[in-house]
C-alpha cells in the first residue's frame, strides 16, 4: 500500500512537472501575464511534491499565502497597483464604448444557466461564467468566496484560457464580418484633462461603494489607484504601485493558486465542466458585444469597426492591442486602438463590478 502512495505521488508529480512547463512556455512565448504564470508553475510543482516531510515543512510559508488570498489583501494591492498605472483618457474619450462594456454579461447568463443544468453548484458556475469577462484576477476573486476549492485550478487556467480564446477570436469575427466593416476608420480622440479623470475615477468609487461594495477591493481599490496617480502630488508613490507593488502581489497571488493545486484533488469531472463553460463565456461575450455593434451602426453613421468586439475582455491592455492588430492586418493606415482601449477598460471595469455583484448574490447577502 506504501509503495502505491509513493508510485502514485511520483506520477502525480510528473504530470504536474509537464503542467507546469506548459505554463512557462506560455507565459514565455505568449508573453501572457508571465508575473502571474510563472510563479503559478513553481506553486504547482510545489503541491505536488512527493514525500509528506517536504509538504509539512512548507506548511507554515504556504498557510500565510493563504492568508494574503482568502483576505482579499493581493487582490486589492493589485488592482490599486493597475489603477496607479492606467490612463483612462481612452475610456473617457470615447464615453460610448464604456455601454458596449456592459454587454458581455449578457454572454455570462447563458453560462451560468448551463453550468446549473450540467450540475454545477451555484459558486462554480459563477465562476466559470464571470471567466466570459476575460479579467482573470476577478474570476479568480469570485471563486475564493464562493467556490475556494475551485481557486487554485482556475487561477491556473484562467489565463491560458483567454489566451487561447484571443488567438481564436480574430479567425471568428473574420467569419461573421464582411471586409468592408473590418476596413472602417475610427474618429480622432479628443485630448482628456486630469480634471476630468479625477470627477471619473471619484464617481466610480462612489457608486461602486454604494451599488457593488463587495466589488471594493477590486473595482474601487483601482479608483484609488487612478486617483492616486490623477492627483499629480504623488507620482513616486504611483509609480511605485503601479511598476513594483502590483507586480509583487501578481507574483505572490501565482505562486498561492498554484500551490492549491495538488492534482490527486483537482483532475475532476467538475473541473472539466468548469473550463469548458469558461471557454463558452470567452467566445459568446465578444459576439454580444459584435451584434449590438452591428445593429447600431445603421443609427450611428456606421462608424463602429467590428474588430472592436476583439476588445470586449477585461485582459487589458491586451485585448485592445489584439483588435489594433487585425485591424492592421486589414488595412495598414487603420487605427482603432483608442476606442479599442476604451472598450477593453469597459470591460474591466465590468468584469470587476459583476464579480462583486455575483458574490452578493449568489452568496447571499
């Protein structure tokens, strides 16, 4: 009996030796969060170590990660960290897109409806449906409160997930497009002050304590973010969050999730139904966003690029810049990278305010 423990925590151990070069190869070839995803590749050899000693000394440096995960405190240095880096000036540019933003819900509904039927509990569905917003850290967020065995494996593949959903996507709306809609040209942005950030970034936090106030450490921590960096008193300290803190914790929150995953646990069936669902939510998200944008280009001058659907994820700015490419692809003097950008913030911002909407309601409360 021994010797079939052994034999099985050797395997186990191998595989997640090949999970986890699969990781480092994305983040290093993709160039995909690689702060977050090769710290997750060593946390996932960590959970998988053969031989009880080596867990047992690990135990009291891995119970504190914990602490940093379950508490919300990575989560909320992160977001204040993007929030000190970010320029909404796109966002605030083109106030339109931040409504296309709010569609992608529209594509999480279904997914939580199928993962009920594919008899999924109710914080796993959430979980798998809020992956559709393409904001990892926020679909990871909603599955610490609501599903916590579920974390580690989706904070895993989250990433990879939308990774391979952008590489898709460009191949799907070539499909649904006709090349004259991939060829229109976006308007010229308007330069945004500081003044108008900071109203922006003060109201958003107002609402978002007052609508969604479980949303606060993601949502309302990066409104203290672009506040900090808005107010132009205090450019060292949002550099600093922005270019060093944020990174720390992302490195820290990848190595935690990775070592929630122990693979004797986490290859289920439930875990299968997860990613497929996610993957659903990815691909319908961005369609809801290219359906709306082809039934309001006849209201609007058919000024609307389709290609912008591209942008519809919260991975920003990413997604922004995949949308930029094929439109580039199409046309070489196109540029739709600032609405593109505009609309990817949206979607943040979106993604963030559901996770802690879902967690209100399907954790109660």
């Amino acid at each position: 009996m021994a010797w079939d423990l052994e034999l099985a925590s050797l395997l186990y151990f191998l595989l997640a030796l090949g999970l986890a070069a699969g990781l480092a190869a994305i983040a290093l070839h993709f160039r995909l969060q690689p702060v977050f995803l090769l710290p997750a590749a060593v946390g996932l050899l960590v959970a998988n170590l053969p031989g009880r000693e080596l867990a047992a000394a690990w135990a009291p440096f891995l119970a504190l990660l914990r602490q940093g995960l379950d508490s919300g405190l990575f989560f909320a240095l992160i977001f204040l960290g993007w929030g000190a880096g970010t320029s909404l000036g796109p966002l605030l540019a083109h106030p339109r897109k931040l409504l296309l933003g709010l569609l992608p819900p529209l594509g999480f509904l279904p997914v939580f409806w199928l993962g009920a039927w594919a008899g999924l509990l109710p914080g796993e569905a959430a979980g798998a449906a809020l992956v559709g917003g393409g904001e990892g850290l926020a679909a990871l967020f909603l599955a610490t409160r609501l599903a916590p065995e579920l974390a580690g494996p989706l904070g895993v593949a989250v990433f990879p997930l939308v990774g391979a959903q952008l590489l898709v996507q460009p191949h799907l709306l070539r499909l649904l497009t006709s090349r004259a809609e991939r060829l229109r040209r976006a308007a010229p942005t308007r330069k945004v002050s500081r003044r108008e950030t900071l109203l922006f970034a003060a109201a958003g936090l107002i609402l978002t304590l007052v609508l969604a106030p479980r949303a606060f450490l993601l949502t309302g921590m990066f409104f203290v973010g672009v506040l900090i960096k808005e107010s132009g008193v205090a450019d060292r300290l949002a550099r600093t969050l922005a270019n060093r803190l944020a990174e720390i914790m992302a490195a820290l929150l990848g190595l935690t999730v990775g070592c929630l995953c122990p693979l004797a646990q986490v290859l289920t069936l439930t875990l299968v139904k997860v990613l497929v669902l996610a993957f659903a939510a990815l691909t319908l998200a961005p369609l809801a966003v290219l359906i709306l944008i082809k039934a309001v280009n006849p209201l609007v001058g058919y000024s609307l690029n389709p290609l912008l659907a591209a942008a519809a994820v919260g991975l920003t700015p990413d997604a922004a810049h995949l949308a930029q490419l094929a439109c580039r692809r199409e046309d070489p003097q196109g540029n739709i990278l600032q609405p593109a950008l505009a609309l990817n913030q949206a979607a943040f911002l979106t993604a963030t305010l559901t996770a802690g909407l879902l967690w209100g309601i399907v954790g109660g409360g």
